[in-house]
C-alpha cells in the first residue's frame, strides 16, 4: 500500500491534481490541516475530474493527530533539504510518502527528526522546487516500480501483435 500525505496543503489544484494521481495509483490520501482551501472547493474537484470515488482521503487535525493515528513506519519524507536523491531510498512494501506545503515544505523540527528518511528529487540548484503534484508523481511512481506496480500492469490496451 502507498499512502501520500500533505501537510498543511495550500492550492487547490495541487491537491487535486495529488487525488487524481492516488486514484489512478489506488495509493490513499491523506491531508494535514490547516488547509488552504476547502476540500469541497470547486477547483480541489475539478482538477480530480471525476476521480474522487476512487480516491481513499482522510483529514487530519494536525501532525500530532495523523501520528498517533498513523504512526511513522517506512516514512519518507521529501524535501529539497534532503541529504540524498530518491533514488537512494528503499521504498519497498507499505510506504508513506509525506510532502510540505507548497510555500515553506516540511518543517524543520520533522525534518530533524527524520533526517534519515529525508529524500529529494535532484535538480538544478537554481531552482528551488518542482511543483508539488509533481513531485508526488515522480515519488510515487517510483515507490510504485520499485514494488513491481503491484495491481496496475493490468489496466491498459494489449497489444495487436
């Protein structure tokens, strides 16, 4: 299983686009309050299409909520202030992928306190980060090929040969 958790969320069509990735992925979704908008807001919907049936959510009061309920096993963090690349990591079985929210990323006491769980996508050191749903996908599919895309090498046309 893959869980995908946002904390503190802060633009709609990020989340969206986030949902509609879990659907497509069958990973859970799981969102970190204060959000930035309301779950219900016409463009969180829009950006998920018509997805939504598809996608397992739960909302947290805060971080403190999400960790007694949810607990830290195989926890990743993704931060561009992460020692090493994804690549690196071993995301094998039930894994947790957590992302900041789009203007100030994780919090720097979570980060310490998980700086070996800590991953970034690399990148030019110029720019300061991809887009967030971005970055979940990339994450996420590679979680995902690193199981063998367990459940999703069904879906898709067979070819005419």
């Amino acid at each position: 299983m893959l869980d995908i958790v946002l904390v503190e969320p802060e633009i709609p069509h990020n989340t969206g686009a986030i949902a509609r990735t879990c659907a497509c992925t069958g990973a859970r979704l799981h969102l970190i309050k204060p959000l930035g908008f309301d779950i219900s807001d016409k463009w969180v919907k829009r950006c998920g299409l018509d997805y939504w049936h598809l996608v397992d959510i739960s909302v947290y009061e805060n971080l403190d909520e999400y960790f007694a309920r949810r607990g830290d096993e195989n926890l990743w963090l993704a931060t561009t202030k992460a020692p090493r690349a994804y690549h690196e990591a071993e995301l094998s079985g039930d894994v947790t992928l957590m992302f900041g929210k789009e203007t100030a990323g994780l919090p720097l006491w979570l980060r310490e306190r998980y700086r070996d769980r800590c991953i970034r996508i690399p990148m030019i050191s110029e720019a300061r980060s991809l887009n967030l749903s971005n970055s979940v996908a990339i994450l996420a599919y590679e979680a995902l090929r690193q199981q063998g895309f367990p459940g999703l090498m069904e879906a898709g046309e067979m070819s005419a040969e």
